[in-house]
C-alpha cells in the first residue's frame, strides 16, 4: 500500500485511492404487485364514451389513449410519434412470434400424424376380442 504512494504521501500518477471505483447505486423498482396490475387491466378494458366527429362512441380506455396519441404523432408531437411508433413495432414482432409459433405447431402436427399413421400401420387394433388388420399396400 505505501508503494502507491510517493513521499508526500500523495498517490502515484496512475494509482487509484478508490481501486474499486465508485459503489453502485441500488435503484429503487416501483415494482406494481400483481393485484395492482390485474386493477390496471381491468380499468384499461373499462368501456369509456369518446367524443369524434362520428358523434360519440364507446371505446376502451387503451383504445382511446392509443387513438389520441396517435392523432397527436400526426400532428407532430415527436414523443407520441416515439410511443405509437414503439408500440407498433411490438404489436408487429409479437405477431411475427405468434405466427411463427403457429407455423411450428401445424409443421409438429403434420408430423406427429404421419407417426401416429406409421404406427397405426405397424401395430393392429383390436375391437371388441376381434383383431382388426390394416389393409396391405399393394406392392409396388
């Protein structure tokens, strides 16, 4: 430790007094429990009156908030542009999770079919005491 040191007792050009740096900050989550959230939600799907140019209509909470910051994106408001623009693009890859996903499960379906009539070939059913052949593939 005294070699960081020169002999004014100052630390040496290039050696910390702090090696470990600063301490980190613990940052304070406002985390919502989750009877919170669920209150949220159903607030958010609470059907509210809007006024357009249509007359009035009843929309949900999301849906309203969602229109209005839309028209302000088009209006110029940069931050609701950063919002609807966000939101878009989750809304565009959570679609293109859940297509995939569907698109795996018709592949495993087909093919599970394809075992389940493999298997079906290979072991006979039996109905009632009665044996049950699969009938011959002609040969070929």
């Amino acid at each position: 430790m005294e070699e960081e040191r020169d002999e004014t007792g100052r630390f040496r050009k290039g050696v910390s007094g702090n090696p470990k740096g600063r301490p980190t900050k613990e940052r304070k989550y406002h985390g919502t429990p989750v009877m919170n959230r669920l209150a949220i939600f159903r607030i958010m799907e609470q059907e509210v009156p809007v006024r357009s140019a249509d007359g009035v209509a009843s929309k949900s909470l999301y849906e309203a908030i969602f229109e209005k910051a839309a028209i302000m994106a088009a209006g110029g408001d940069r931050q609701a542009m950063k919002l609807v623009l966000d939101a878009a693009n989750r809304a565009a890859e959570e679609n293109e999770k859940q297509l995939d996903a569907i698109e795996y499960l018709k592949t495993r379906v087909a093919m599970l079919e394809i075992d389940l009539a493999e298997w079906e070939r290979k072991h006979p059913r039996q109905t009632h005491g009665v044996l049950v052949m699969p009938a011959k593939e002609p040969a070929e």
